[in-house]
C-alpha cells in the first residue's frame, strides 16, 4: 500500500471514530470515553508518525516546505485539543463544543492533505517511493499504537 492509500485509510478511520462519536448524546458519557480514547491513541499515532516519515521526505522538496509546516502547526493545535478535551466531563457541554471544534480543524486537515498535499508530493516522489513510505508508516504506526495501550 503505497502512503497515499495509508494516509487516506487514516483518514477514513478518524472520520468514522469521530461521527461516532458526534452521534453520541452528553447523557452517553461512558460511550464518549470509550471512543474518546480511540480517537486520541489513533490521532496521535496518525500525527507522530505522518511527521517522522511523510512530512520529513517532504520537508526538503522547495514546493512543499510550506504544506509541511502547516500540517505540523495544525497537528500541534489538534494534539492541544486532545489534551483539553481529555480534562473536561464527557457530559458537560463545553465537551461538545470543543469537541466539534477538534472536527472542524481535523476535517480542513484532512482536505488539505488529500487536495493539495497529495498532488504535489506525487510530483516529486516515484511509486516506489510512495510505495516503500506507505509500508515504513504502517510498521511505524502500529509500533506507536502499540506502545500507547495500557497495560492493565
């Protein structure tokens, strides 16, 4: 799976985990955690390891210096909201809305990545480098995700 298709299945995944989470009422709290807690080990996973493979492959190339560095300004700003959003009770509204916040920023993330990054890396990188960084970023990726699970 070159990285094109492994960034979008990432994708795809954090849209799920999230409408999920958007179908979920205050009153579900227990089920907010849960799904709460998926989105973040996920998201974080996605970020850390998007940067140290995709983004760093990109950073040199003159065309997409400036792409990098807003998708790692918007990963710090999404990571800041995972931290605020873990502090405050699932039930409370501020949850919510912050909540809906973290979406909108996620989704422009996830369009600008598909539509304008996408297009101007497969400009720049072969197939077999598309191919070799969407393999490293999935190994990578399921280290990361494996280190963040508790252990109880």
């Amino acid at each position: 799976m070159d990285i094109y298709a492994k960034l979008k299945d990432d994708h795809d995944n954090l849209k799920d985990i999230m409408e999920k989470i958007g179908e979920t009422s205050e009153r579900a709290h227990k089920q907010r955690e849960k799904l709460f807690s998926q989105l973040k080990g996920a998201l974080t996973a996605h970020a850390k390891v998007e940067e140290a493979v995709f983004y760093a492959t990109l950073r040199p190339k003159e065309d997409l210096s400036e792409d990098v560095l807003e998708g790692v300004n918007e990963h710090r700003v999404l990571d800041m909201l995972l931290s605020e959003l873990d502090s405050i009770p699932k039930d409370n509204p501020q949850w919510t809305a912050k909540f809906h916040f973290l979406k909108e920023l996620l989704e422009h993330h996830v369009s600008d990545e598909e539509e304008e990054m996408f297009p101007k890396a497969k400009k720049v990188l072969s197939k077999a480098q598309a191919e070799s960084l969407g393999e490293t970023m999935d190994n990578r990726e399921k280290a990361v995700k494996e280190a963040l699970e508790p252990l109880v």
